[in-house]
C-alpha cells in the first residue's frame, strides 16, 4: 500500500514513491514479479481473495494503486492486457442498442471500436466537433456515454471537459475521457467531474515503447464492479512482467513528461515559422485555437505536435523517408521523438488532412531534433 503521507506529495514526486513494498527489515525497494496462474484457498471465496490468476495478481496491485493516486480516484485502477482493451472495457458500459457521443476526430482503435459496435450492438454513434461545446451538449439527450479525448489524437482540439462532464451529469450521461495523450501529470479528469479515465499506458506511463498496457479508473463502486467484471469474463488481463515493466516506466515518467514537453513546446514555435509547413496545432502555442482552454484544465500542453506540410500527401510522404533522428512509425509517449502522416492508416476520418504528420516529441536534444526536422523539410521543398 501506497504511504499514508502520499495524497500530500506533488504527482512528480508520486510517480516514485507510490506502489512501494511495506517498509519492513530486508523487504525489497521494488514490489516483486509473481508468476502464479491460481493462489491457495478453500471454501467459498472471500471478498478480495485473488482465487485465481484472471481475476487478480499481486504484481498488478502498486500500478494500480499508484495510478488511483495520480488521477485522484479514491479507487485503485485496473490494468488490461492494452489500451485497446480498456477502451474495450469502459465501452462496455454503453447498453446494447445505446448511443454515444464520440469526438469526431480520436484515436483510430476507438473509431473503429464503435463503427463495430454499430454494426453488431445496434449502437447509435454521434459524432462530436469537441471543440464546439454547445453543439456536443446538444448531442446528449437521449445518450448513454459521452466519450472525450482532449487534446484530440491526431488533431490536438481542445474540449472544456469541465463543463461538459457537468452536462453529462445533468443528462444522466456516462463520461469517459481517454487521457493518454496528457497523462495524469498534465490534466486529471475525474478532478474535473468525469466518471471514468482511460489510458493507453503503452504510451508515456510505459514510456520506453517496449511494453503494450492498458488502464481505466473510477472513483464510483458500482462502474469499478462492472469494469473488472468485463476484465475478468474477457481475459483482458496483462502479463505480472508487462505490469512490473510499465510500474518501473512510471518512476520517470515526470522527468520524461517535462523534457518532451519543454521540446515540443519549442519545435512549435519554430515549426510556426517554416516555409514548408501550412499549420501546426499544438496547445502551447498562443494561436492555437485552443489554448486558452488548455491553460485553464491543464498542467501543461503536452508533447505532440501536429504539422500539415505543404504539397500534399506526397511531399508528407518524402519529408518523413528523409528523417534520420525522428523514426517513421506509430504510437507516441517513448523517449524516442516519432513522426507519423496519419492518413495511411484506412481507418482515419476523411477530415484529417492527407498531408497531417504527428510528431510525438521524445527526450533527445531539442537542438539535434530540430535539425532533423529543418533538414527533411527543406529538402523536400
């Protein structure tokens, strides 16, 4: 268990203290790895008795405390075999014929998720513009989870997540937020009255790209239940090494999070000014359209970038095989900076520009990723 003193610790200094082994004689700095498919026990379970490996394992047991502690819920969380699984898992909470209320633009595995959903649920998909708050409240009635990413994967828009849980609420909706792309140290959505978080912890709580991990947290008992009901009927469990891998991710997660970020921040600026590039969304810029919201629910403005490149999806193309330092591939959230045009995937909607490239800022010298970045660009045009 987490130290009693924890909830008065800044998250930074959490994501190193939190999920530690009791402090006794001789016991182990870093919890152990247990490999154990069944535990013993006789009789009808107790509550709490872990009885069996899909229901429970003490290697899940730090993250999930340590990730309850970071989001603020007053629940420990639970972890799944990945992010797409807990997508899979929160998504479970819409009924059979229900409707949800989707940003028009999120993660590719999530649009997809609810276009099969659609097809053999009987769900009733709403595309949302999250930036128009009003028009996404009035696509509530009548609806059973309202779904937000924000910043938005690829297109950076920024929703006011307050007031739009806050409308949920009031119309009896679910809110889900998948905060993957800002992670708990930049923007806590329970704290802004959403019922349920999501992350791909693949992402920057894993953060070394070598591990594949999902997580959902609540604060509510009664979705807690349902969640690990679905985890444990589905067998979307992780592996105790994935688990332990991605707790030991954590502990650097701050100082990864702020050396991304400090470089992202930087290579907007200059991006701004570049004669290849057409636009670039990016939260920490001035003229974003949504920064000012950003600024209000955020701790920071995260680590990626996206840039549309003059000339269209071939000129895309060729600044990302001239790269040397970024690597052309998907994901985000390692210490390696990637780059990605993500219209090559069939999945994503006709509105992301052909020519949109996503950077996902790693930790290297800002100086050095720049020069990679300035060098493919004007090669190519």
């Amino acid at each position: 268990m987490a130290p009693s003193h924890s909830q008065d610790l800044s998250p930074d200094t959490v994501v190193v203290a939190a999920g530690r082994p009791p402090r006794e004689p001789d016991a182990p700095v870093n919890p152990p790895i247990v490999l154990s498919s069944t535990f013993f026990g006789a009789g009808t379970p107790g509550a709490g008795e872990r009885v069996y490996g899909r229901f429970s394992n003490p290697t899940w047991d730090p993250l999930e405390e340590a990730l309850a502690q970071l989001e603020s819920a007053a629940l420990p969380g639970l972890l799944y075999a990945s992010g797409m699984a807990a997508v899979a898992s929160a998504m479970s909470l819409i009924p059979l014929g229900g409707t949800i209320v989707v940003p028009r633009h999120s993660y590719n595995g999530s649009l997809s998720l609810v276009a099969d959903l659609q097809t053999r649920a009987g769900i009733t998909v709403r595309l949302a513009d999250v930036e128009d708050t009003d028009a996404t409240v009035a696509l509530l009635e009548g609806a059973d989870l309202l779904w937000l990413e924000s910043p938005t994967n690829p297109m950076l828009e920024v929703a006011d997540v307050r007031a739009l849980a806050a409308a949920a609420r009031a119309a009896g909706v679910l809110c889900v937020v998948d905060n993957t792309f800002s992670t708990p140290l930049l923007q806590r959505p329970l704290e802004l009255g959403a019922d349920v978080v999501v992350h791909s912890a693949t992402k920057y709580i894993g953060g070394h790209s070598d591990v594949v991990l999902g997580a959902v947290l609540t604060s509510d008992a009664g979705l807690r239940a349902k969640l690990h009901g679905h985890r444990s009927l589905h067998g979307a469990i992780p592996g105790p090494f994935e688990a332990w891998l991605t707790l030991r991710g954590l502990r650097t997660m701050a100082l990864r999070v702020e050396r991304a970020q400090a470089s992202a921040g930087e290579l907007a600026r200059r991006l701004e000014a570049h004669p290849a590039v057409e636009s670039v969304r990016y939260p920490g810029l001035a003229t974003d359209p949504g920064h000012a919201r950003a600024a209000a629910q955020m701790d920071g403005f995260g680590s990626i970038v996206a840039i549309t490149v003059a000339g269209g999806e071939a000129a895309a193309e060729a600044v990302l095989a001239a790269l040397g330092l970024w690597t052309p591939a998907t994901s985000l959230g390692g210490v390696e900076s990637l780059a990605e045009r993500r219209r090559r995937h069939p999945g994503e909607p006709d509105s992301v520009p052909v020519n949109l490239i996503r950077l996902s800022v790693g930790i290297e010298n800002v100086e050095d990723l720049w020069k990679d970045l300035d060098a493919a660009l004007t090669s190519t045009h």
